[in-house]
C-alpha cells in the first residue's frame, strides 16, 4: 500500500512538471513583445500639455467602434479592447457620463499619433493622441488586454492580436503604380480671406503676418507637414491648423483663404484683393500690370455671433490681447470687447 501511495505521488509531480513545462513553452516573453512593439511603431513626442506635436511618429488606424479620448487636464481615459470589442474602464465610463467632460468616440478607420506603448502584467497599453478637431486635441489610452490574464502571449499571437484594433499606416498607401501628381505651388504667397476681408501674408523666412480687417497685425512663425499648414501666434502662443488644397488654405471653420500672389520682400504688405481674386477656390489671375484696384468702400465691418468658432473671430478681428482659460470656457480679451467661448463656440459677447 505504502509502495502504491509513493508511486502516485511521484506520477502525480511527473505530470505537474510536464504541465509547467507546457504552460512555459506556450507563455510569451514580455520584454520580446516590448521590443517588437518598439520596432514596430514609431512614438510621436508632443509637449507637455499635448497641444502639439513635436517629433511625428507613425500615424495608426483604429479599426474598431467605441474609442473614447478626452480634451483638457483630465486624467487619459482607458478603453480596453478584448473578445474583438473596445469598451471603457470603469473610472473612464463615470467620468464620460459627466456632461461636462470634453470628449470624443472615435468611429472605426480614423487615425490618430501614438504616444507612448507600455507592455503591463496582464495587457499592453497604447497612449494615443489625436489631430485637432476644431482646434481641440484628444488623447486616451487603449489597453490591448491578455486572453487570458495569467499568462503572456507568444509575441506572434499578441501582435496578431493588436492588428485587429490598431495598425500603423504605410508610407507609402497609394497602392499600385499612379501617375505622376502635379507639383504643388508654393506655400509662401499673400492670402485673402472673402468673408471677413482679412489678409495672411507667410513669409519665405518661416514667419508670417496676419492682418484683420480692422488693421490690426499679428505675427508668428508657420511650419508645413505634408497637406498642413500650422500657424504659431508669436503674442499668445496659440496655433491654428489649415489644410493646403493647391492655393487655398482650408481652416478647421471650413472658410478658405486664396492665394492672391507672391510675396515681394520680407517685409512685404499684402496687397488688396479683388473680388476676382477672392473667389473661393479659384486659381490665382496672371500678375496685373497695374495694381489691383482697393477694396471696396462698402465693405462691412466684421461682426460677431453666437455659436461661432475661435477660427472665425479670430479672422476677423486678429488676434486677442490675452487669452484667459476656464474649463471648458475660454475668454478672448480684445481692446473694447471680450469674447467667451464655450467648448469652442462663442457663447458670449461683452
């Protein structure tokens, strides 16, 4: 009996040495999928508030419903992606039902930057920010969860895995032979705005001369990535997004700014625009050999209504004197107005 017992027992710890030996050779290796996941994705660097970019990294895609991202100094939300479903954690679904948090879903093919990628005991976390969407970022984390909690994945089967919520996108997306494009103009030029009447001049040095209706300039610095345009205002440190569509400058507002010309010289004015070449989308005339004639008279005097965007106001009454935050509230204090803004819009006028 004594001799059965001790025949179990060893049966018994062969078998359970056999068992680990399984579960080790099917568990992964955490620093492998860091490192995969590093060779992988290009990290994007951004400042500290994450209102900009500074070093581009890769851009993914998102290709399933339900990613939340906040706005603001509010804590990264954390969406956890597992069973081919995103879904918010607990604390990030409390804080989404406020309905004073400034947030965004992101529906399935948008793309975003990702920031930083941390491999946890029990998942991998993604830190993701987005483009501007009426001048607003938004940022949040999206945790690739372990099938099963205990155990890591092969390298192989957790980025099989991640490949079904997030991709980086090619360099190269064309897809095929096409035909050569052709070259785009050059961004350096004047600028005119037919709603409001004001002018953008940017400069071949990498600066840039904003001028309101009203006469009143502001400076900064512009820079160009790819399809576009950031304006950095020198007095406020505030930047405005555009996309270059060939010689118009589309704002996040949707109102487009034409190019009327080049620019003379470092210092050069803009030059008054006609209503031949303020039309929207249009290319610009020939040079004249005689300079345009001056805008008209009649020209209204800007105004300002509720609901509008920051973009708005600001092209038509220049830049702020100052710029004060409230949550979701931002205050513009202009020499005989102020202007509150309310999650972006005008929301009221003193």
């Amino acid at each position: 009996m004594a001799q059965v017992r001790r025949f179990s027992a060893l049966a018994f710890a062969v078998a359970t040495a056999f068992l680990c030996v399984g579960l080790a050779a099917q568990a992964g290796d955490p620093a492998a999928i860091q490192q995969q996941l590093n060779a992988q994705f290009r990290l994007t660097t951004t400042t500290a508030d994450r209102s900009d970019i500074v070093t581009a990294g890769d851009v993914v895609t998102i290709h399933k419903p339900g990613l939340v991202m906040f706005s603001g100094t509010l804590v990264p939300p954390t969406n956890n992606y597992r069973d081919g479903r995103i879904t918010p954690g607990f604390a990030t679904a409390l804080i989404t039902a406020n309905p004073n948090t400034v947030q965004r879903t992101f529906m399935p093919e948008e793309q975003c930057w990702v920031t930083g990628i941390k491999v946890q005991r029990d998942g991998v976390i993604f830190s993701l920010l987005s483009d501007p969407f009426d001048n607003i970022r938004y940022y949040g984390d999206l945790k690739v969860v372990f099938p099963n909690k205990r155990v890591v994945p092969p390298v192989d089967s957790m980025m099989q895995t991640i490949a079904e919520v997030l991709t980086v996108v090619p360099q190269d997306n064309q897809g095929g032979l096409a035909a050569p494009e052709a070259q785009p103009a050059p961004i350096t030029g004047q600028y005119f705005l037919k709603q409001t009447g004001a002018h953008l001049v940017l400069q071949p040095d990498g600066s840039f001369i904003f001028t309101a209706v009203n006469g009143v300039q502001s400076t900064g610095q512009y820079t160009v990535n790819e399809d576009t345009l950031a304006l950095t205002y020198s007095a406020t440190g505030r930047v405005a997004y555009f996309k270059i569509q060939g010689d118009t400058l589309v704002a996040n507002s949707g109102m487009a700014w034409v190019r009327t010309g080049d620019v003379q010289g470092s210092d050069a004015e803009p030059a008054p625009a006609s209503d031949t070449e303020a039309a929207p989308y249009s290319s610009p005339p020939p040079p004249p050999d005689i300079a345009p004639p001056p805008t008209p008279a009649d020209t209204p005097p800007p105004t300002i209504a509720l609901g509008q965007t920051k973009d708005t106001v600001i092209a038509a009454f220049g830049q702020p004197m100052r710029i004060a935050k409230l949550g979701v509230k931002e205050i513009f204090y202009y020499k005989d107005m102020k202007v509150t803004f309310t999650n972006g819009k005008v929301s009221n006028v003193e």
